[in-house]
C-alpha cells in the first residue's frame, strides 16, 4: 500500500550500467547511495541529484546505453472513475 510522500523510483539498465572511463560500472549499490544522500529533497531535486551523481561518475565516457529515470510521488489522493 502506498502512502501519502511515498516515492517510486524505475530506472533503465544503462543507468547502473553506465560507466566511467575506467570501464567501472556505476552498480546499484551506488545508485542507492545516491538515492539516499538525496531523499529528504522535492522530487525534481531528487531527479536532478541522482543525474549529477551519475554525471559526476561517469565523466567524460561516452555511455552506450540510455539513461533514464522516472519518478512517481504518491500524493494519497485516488482518482475516481465516474
């Protein structure tokens, strides 16, 4: 059950599998990292938080996968069909 503030998060593979110029991979373990150093923020901070986290890894490597994230912030209200 979803609560009112709670947060989904889905990402593509290319974000954990994005790489630095070293050919280390970013991981999941890195993008709950960043997930958690940024949680208290609105979810447009959040996005914007987690995207320079994984810019600032990646650097300057060319990545060959997409990046994408997408977020839902449950408001608590529940829509009506009529």
């Amino acid at each position: 059950m979803l609560k009112p503030g709670d947060l989904i998060i889905a990402f593509s593979d290319g974000v954990t599998e994005a790489f630095d110029v070293a050919g280390e991979e970013y991981t999941d373990e890195r993008l709950l990292a960043s997930i958690e150093r940024h949680r208290g923020k609105e979810t447009q901070a959040l996005l914007d938080g987690l995207l320079a986290d994984i810019k600032t890894f990646t650097g300057e490597a060319t990545q060959n996968d997409d990046l994408t994230l997408v977020m839902v912030r449950f408001d608590g209200r529940v829509p009506t069909l009529s």
